[in-house]
C-alpha cells in the first residue's frame, strides 16, 4: 500500500460492501478510498492509472450490484468536501457526494422547486447523473432535465466542466460514464415552500404505496422497454414471491428484488434470468438491467 502515500485520503482495508449497497450484497473491497478533496482525487486517479490499478467510483449504492469476488479499489466521494451546497440566483451547486435528501432539504430551504420528485431516490448527486435518475409517474421526468452544467474528472485526472450541450441524457443514462462526476449546477425556479413540500411528500406517498420498502433491495432491477412497466411484466409472469435462497422478488413490486437476510449476487442473478427468461418467452421483451453488474 505504500503507493498510497502521500495522499490525504481516509483508506479502509478490507470494506464490506454489503454495508454500501442498497440490496446489502457483496464481497470485501479491498481497498475503500475517501479522497478528501479534488486534488487528493486527482492524485489518486493519477497514481492508480499509472500502476493499472482497476479502481470503481461508488455513490450511495442504490444501483449497484458486485458480482466479482474481488474488488480490489472503491473510490468513495464520501468526504465533507464533496458534500457542499451552495445557492446562487436559482441555481444550486451540488457536489457530487451530496445525498438527493438534502439536495432536496436545500432547495426546500432555498424556495427552489423542479427536483421534488426526486423524494426518496437513496441515491447521491453524481450516481444520480450517471443514471439520469428519475421517475415514470405522473409523467417521465429526470434528473438530467435541470442540469444547466457539470463538472467532470477524466480519467488523467483533469477536471471539466460540461455545459448542457455536450450532456447527454437519455433514460436511465448519461455520457458521463468515462468520468467521474464532481458536480452539477442544477437550474432550478423559485417555488413556494409549501408547495414544494406538497410535492415532494406526493412523491414519497406513491413510492411508499407501490414500491416495496421492508426490505433492502436495488430498486427497479430492469429498465422499462417501450413504455411497459417492467415489474408489470414479471408480475405477470406470475414470478411475485419467487424465491432463491434469500433474494426474493418482491410481492408488492415485482421489478423490485429484496434481499431476505443473506442474499448473495448469485442469488440475486439467478432471479434476474429467470425473470428474463419467462419475459422473452412470454412477451418477446428482452428485459434489460438497470442496475449496474460489477
Ligand atoms: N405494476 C404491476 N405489477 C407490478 C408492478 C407494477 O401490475 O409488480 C403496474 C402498476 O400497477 C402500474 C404500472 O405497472 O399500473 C406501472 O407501475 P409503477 O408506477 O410502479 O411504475 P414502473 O413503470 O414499474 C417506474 C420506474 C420506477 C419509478 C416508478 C414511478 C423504471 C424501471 N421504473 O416504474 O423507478 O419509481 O416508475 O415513477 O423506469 C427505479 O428506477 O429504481 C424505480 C423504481
């Protein structure tokens, strides 16, 4: 590890990754990096890529699922100052460390509206440009719709700033894959708090309604193809409640599989083909993941 040094960044050896993953499945990483601050990054980035090492860049883990028994460095943006806030006119800056909930406390506080529906997505701002979070109810709307610019680390450890013509979202994606997102001006308009409020606890109301919460899980596993409601389909494959060992499709969502106690990836993906198995044979839709397999 002495090609750490030098570096001011909290290192963890040996993380369980169950602990940073939504679902709570996964094996040790074996290296859990904080950096703790963009230059700190920047150094690491540049160390790791001349040494080769395979480094990958966790959020809040809401839409990731390890596969591989060794993961030998996670990079974590988890330090206060990629945690920051700032107002200015209607814009926020947000890092890319800051969790959507106080995202959203801070537009709350600010009489910003446009992000509530965002309420309740366990997910932090630079996992949700990645994926261009965002929802399908009443109406489609997502994350990447408010970016007015970002700022981007590539992987020679140079920062970015992207404006909204070269953005590209698309649903549940983004042309921020090659980098690592540092954060984003969110153009935003000015709302009554109360009305702001109103929404975002709409929101919540309908995920606590429709989705299932008891249990630890990825959210949606698969995208929706043409409009059509992936969980619809499973549902109708009659797949509610099916079960291998502790990973178990949800009975209340069934694009949602929750983790029973010890759920393993293998687990997990054995449910995921069958799922897509029983689709493709039933409805001709090749079911595709939203999650991200590492
Ligand atoms: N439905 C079923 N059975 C199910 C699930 C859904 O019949 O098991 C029906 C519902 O009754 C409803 C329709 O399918 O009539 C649509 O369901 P829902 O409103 O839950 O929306 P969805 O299309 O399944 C999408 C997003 C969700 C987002 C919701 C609500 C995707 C893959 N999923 O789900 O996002 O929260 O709309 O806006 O786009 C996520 O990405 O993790 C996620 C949960």
């Amino acid at each position: 590890m002495s090609w750490l040094g030098g570096l001011k960044a909290k290192v963890l050896v040996s993380e369980p990754l169950t602990k940073h993953t939504t679902i709570k499945a996964g094996p040790k990483a074996e290296l859990w990096i904080e950096p703790l601050d963009k230059e700190d990054l920047m150094a690491l980035i540049k160390k790791a890529r001349s040494l080769k090492k395979e480094y990958f860049i966790l959020g809040l883990g809401s839409k990731v699922l390890f596969k591989k028994k060794r993961i030998p460095l996670v990079i974590h943006l988890g330090s206060e100052n990629f945690k920051r806030c700032v107002v200015e006119g209607n814009d926020i800056i947000a890092s890319a460390g800051v969790a959507l909930n106080k995202l959203l406390a801070f537009a709350y506080e600010n009489g910003l509206g446009g992000l509530e529906f965002l309420n309740g997505i366990p997910a932090s701002v630079g996992g949700a440009l990645m994926l261009n979070a965002g929802v399908g109810w009443p109406v489609r709307l997502e994350i990447g719709t408010f970016v007015y610019e970002a700022e981007v680390m590539d992987k020679l450890g140079r920062i970015k700033t992207l404006s909204q013509e070269e953005l590209k979202f698309e649903y549940r994606r983004s042309n921020l894959k090659s980098y690592v997102i540092l954060g984003a001006r969110f153009r935003l308009f000015k709302k009554r708090k109360k009305n702001i409020r109103i929404k975002m606890e709409k929101f919540w109301d309908y995920r606590k309604a429709t989705q299932d919460l008891d249990y630890p899980s990825a959210g949606c596993v698969f995208k929706n193809c043409d409009g059509q409601s992936s969980g619809r389909l499973i549902d109708l494959c009659g797949l509610k409640g099916k079960r291998i060992g502790d990973a178990r499709i949800s009975a209340r969502h069934a694009n949602f599989i929750s983790n029973l106690g010890k759920a393993d990836a293998k687990d997990i993906l054995s449910l995921m083909k069958l799922a897509q198995r029983k689709v493709k044979a039933k409805f001709g839709i090749t079911l595709e993941p939203e999650i991200q397999i590492v």
